[in-house]
C-alpha cells in the first residue's frame, strides 16, 4: 500500500477510496468498529474503512480455533443479534462468520497479530487471560482493566505484569470517546484532543506495589503495552496514537 493509493470497494462503489493515514479515531463504515492510524477514505462522502475491512480476506483460519473456518460477510447472518468472539462487542457490519461453529470475529480482532513487539515490551495474544497463547495450559493472570482472568481474549507480557482483555481496551476507548459518537462536541479539533485522551490504570497498578517508584516505573511501562494494545485493537498495531506516549499513564 502506497500513500494515497486509489481502490475501489463493493460497499462504496460510487467514488474510489484513497489511503491514507490519520491520527485522531474515525468510526469504520464497514464494521461500524472504532479506528485509528491506516484507512481508506472517501472524502467526498466522509466514507471511512479499516485496512482489514476495505482489503478483508475471502476466508480466514485463526490458531484460536482449529476447527472453524471464517468466512467475510457485509452482514451479520440471521436476525438475532450477534456478538464478537474476541472482544464479545455487537457485531452490526462486516464480519469473519463461521458456519460450523457459529463464531464471529470483527475483521480488525480477527486479524490481531498473535504478538506485539516494539523492542522493549512484548505482549502476546491469549484467548483468556489465564491461558497460554493457542494452547491450553493456565497460569494465574488478571487483567488490570476489571481484575477479572475469564472473558474475552487478552494481551499479557511474558512477566505477566500487565494483562488487559481485548473488550476491556474497548470499553476504556468507548469511555473516552463517547461524545465523538453520540453527537456531543462537534468534532472540532479540541474536542478530538479530549476524546483521544486514554483513561489511566495508574489506580489499579497502585495496588500492586507500595513503592512510588516502582508505580512509576510500572505506570510508564504500561503505558507503552496499552498504546500498542490499543492500536492493534483499531486496526493498526503501528499507529503512534497522539498524546498518548509519555503521559498516558504516570499522570
């Protein structure tokens, strides 16, 4: 992909889509999802896609589930309601659907790498926290989010210190964002600096060690694992996510 490449897509075939790159979060057209960093967008009609969802695949297999076989929909089958198997939010737009099983995967956490690694933290993908990544063996892990070790698939690194569920980055960023996609504030440029401001964990990891020091320490260090969290979560494992880096979590 080249910046400014030119593609056309079956959901948006009256004008082309151009890629490009941006740094305040978009809602994606196509999965209704959340995103951020990589897109391709339609500036004539405010048209936004995930990478994944404007190139998705036709069929998909996840190491997660050995025996399914994923299949990209425009829609959720069926008239019931359905939810995300990896981060257990509504799915309402495209989807990766299972026949066999029934499973669905957003595209984005269908297509969350299995480990994020920006040369000083490493976090690995596990369905449960609790679990080792694609194989069955449990070890003691909470997420630092809701304390909880069950629910939705999470990131955890390897000295198991910070353990955050997929659907629990998805609240935070629903938290955080809820005027951008319920109509308050406008979109203007100021409101987007408030709404891209993460909410901190410093509370939680308080917890865990008396020390001001090492809160510290561990505060800048879960800063970095949650940008990048938050990032593959969006569709982008790449995107630097403005205003996050440094200040995320030590204030």
């Amino acid at each position: 992909m080249r910046y400014g490449e030119l593609i056309t897509h079956f959901s948006h075939p009256q004008h082309k889509l151009r890629f490009e790159y941006v740094e305040v979060p978009f809602k994606c057209d196509g999965c209704k999802e959340v995103g951020i960093g990589s897109r391709y967008k339609c500036s004539t009609c405010d048209f936004d896609l995930h990478m994944h969802c404007a190139l998705p695949s036709a069929s998909i297999n996840h190491p997660f589930y050995h025996k399914c076989s994923f299949q990209f929909l425009r829609r959720p089958p069926g008239n019931t309601p359905r939810f995300c198997n990896a981060c257990e939010k509504d799915v309402t737009g495209f989807v990766y659907h299972c026949n066999l099983c029934g499973f669905d995967l957003h595209p984005c956490c269908a297509k969350l790498p299995q480990m994020l690694d920006d040369g000083e933290v490493k976090l690995f993908l596990y369905r449960k926290v609790g679990g080792a990544p694609c194989l069955g063996i449990f070890v003691s892990a909470a997420c630092h989010r809701c304390g909880r070790k069950g629910r939705s698939w999470s990131y955890r690194s390897p000295c198991k210190k910070y353990n955050l569920h997929v659907a629990c980055v998805k609240e935070m960023l629903v938290e955080s964002w809820h005027e951008l996609y319920f109509g308050h504030g406008g979109g203007t440029t100021k409101n987007k600096k408030l709404e891209t401001r993460i909410p901190s964990l410093k509370g939680t990891l308080q917890n865990h060690h008396r020390s001001k020091s090492k809160v510290k320490k561990c505060c800048e260090m879960a800063g970095l694992a949650v940008q990048f969290i938050i990032s593959a979560v969006l569709g982008d494992p790449s995107a630097i996510i403005a205003g996050v880096v440094g200040t995320l979590m030590s204030k």
